[in-house]
C-alpha cells in the first residue's frame, strides 16, 4: 500500500535536501497521471480559470468551481499531497471570509493545505487560517490576481528595493505562520535569498534553481496552454500538436470511410442475421 504524502514528509525532504515536484492539476485523469508520476504534490491552481475554461485572466474563478476541481483531483491521486488555491475575492475581504473559505476546501475536497497570494498584506489572512488549523502556503513575487497593480504578468524584484520588498513579503509569510511559500517569477539571486533565510520550505516556479523544488502549470508542461508561454517554462511534449495531428486523421478516417473497420464494430452472432431477414419479409 502507497503511503499518503504528508507536510511532515515535505520538510524531511527540505531537511535532505531532496528536491519536491509539485504541479497544477484540474482533473481526475491528469491528477492520476501526476500521482503515478511520482509527483509529491498538486495545486489545484486557480489558473484552470484560463487553462480550462477560457477566461483571460483567473479572476472570474469561483470558489464553487475551484472546489469542485479540488474534489476531482482529490479522487484521482489520493496519496499525493493535494493543495487548493483561493481564487479572486475569497479571502481579501476579512480574516472571517478567509477562514471560512479555507474550510471548505478541507470539508468538500479533501486537499491538505490552502495557497493564497500576497505578503505583509495578507498575514493576518495567514496567521487566522493557520489558527483554524489549516496548512497555509503562501504566493510572493508575481502574484496573478494582483497583476494590474503589478503593470501586468511582469517579474518582480529585479531592483534592488523590489527585491528587497520581496525578502520582506517572504519574512512576513513564515511569521504568520505559513508552512510553505511559493516564490513567482523573481531573479534567482532573490529566491536564494528567501531559500537562504527561512526555515519553511520554499518553492519556486520562474524563480530559479536555489529552493526546495519546483512548480510548474501541466498545462504548459504538455504544450496544452496555447494563448502564451512564459519565459521560464519548459515544453516536455506538444500535446496541441499531438492532439490536434490525431484529431485531423480522424475526420480524414471518417471522410473517406476508413472509420470504423471491421474491428470497431459489433457482428450479429452466427445465423442472427438470417433470421433477421426473414423476420423482414413478414
């Protein structure tokens, strides 16, 4: 019997360390993909808001629908270490709301621990989810919902004072009680910075090498995601490519009647059809 993946287990890896792989998933099938992988652990990122349904940013994403993923992926990798992400306006309007929110993820999905973007504005955030006794993973550098303030999908702290915002946002997350941070697209020499100064452990996705592992959106690992590509994501296949090759040979299958061959379809057991026919001419 597999061993179900705990946040003790996570910092024994820190304490080794031995690198964690961590990835989206909004599915059962892609989630038992990602268990059997080997992957440690899945965010159910509130990026399914653009990689699933459409939408240009992941602000129009509910709490409903991240919830309902959640509760997919739960199903589909039951030892993996499963984290819900709280979309746009879930947690901003109080610690209750945060509180609350944060609950249901555990009450109606199963998942192991909440994420939530911010810094030094969201500690109290932070710090009253930890105190209901949920594990709280903090978001620092780009942090998506916020990207307008930001000037867009743009890497932070490539000054010296944003860096130096950053490391602060980074502190701010470990005292109010975070058990894990995610660091977005910052120079790496911020990132070792943060790796270098907290004791929680410190995951980094477009933030370089010197953390304790990598988080990465399935959806641009595959080459699903077709609108953009990030600087700091690497392709391991083309699923558009493959996908679409296969669709294209289907429908070329269909017009020209290669689809379905007598391997695809269902024969009459022996003497049926005979009976068939004189059954027709009555």
């Amino acid at each position: 019997m597999s061993k179900k993946m705990s946040i003790h287990d996570l910092y024994k890896m820190k304490e080794a360390r031995e690198k964690i792989a961590w990835l989206t998933s909004y599915d059962y099938p892609t989630a038992q993909f990602a268990e059997a992988a080997g992957m440690e652990m899945i965010l159910v990122g509130d990026s399914l808001g653009m990689c699933v349904y459409g939408y240009k940013s992941t602000v129009p994403v509910t709490m409903d629908t991240c919830i309902r993923h959640s509760d997919a992926v739960r199903r589909g990798a039951p030892d993996t270490f499963v984290v819900g992400d709280m979309p746009f306006l879930s947690y901003q309007a109080s610690d209750e709301q945060a509180v609350m929110n944060a609950g249901r993820f555990l009450k109606e999905a199963d998942v192991d621990a909440i994420k939530l973007e911010g810094g030094i504005r969201v500690a109290s955030r932070i710090q009253a989810i930890t105190n209901a006794g949920i594990n709280v993973i903090g978001h620092i550098g780009l942090t998506p919902q916020s990207s307008g303030q930001l000037g867009g999908h743009k890497a932070q702290g490539r000054t010296a004072e944003d860096a130096q915002m950053v490391i602060r946002d980074a502190q701010a997350v470990q005292e109010a009680g975070a058990k894990m941070l995610l660091v977005e697209a910052v120079p790496p020499e911020v990132t070792s910075c943060i790796w270098n100064s907290l004791k929680i452990p410190v995951l980094g996705i477009g933030a370089g090498v010197n953390c304790d592992g990598q988080l990465l959106i399935v959806s641009d690992l595959i080459g699903q995601f077709q609108a953009f590509t990030p600087k700091f994501v690497k392709k391991y296949c083309n699923m558009a490519e493959i996908v679409t090759n296969a669709m294209k040979s289907y429908v070329a299958d269909v017009k020209d009647s290669r689809f379905p061959g007598d391997e695809h379809i269902y024969k009459m057991i022996a003497g049926e059809e005979e009976k068939l026919n004189n059954l027709l001419r009555i």
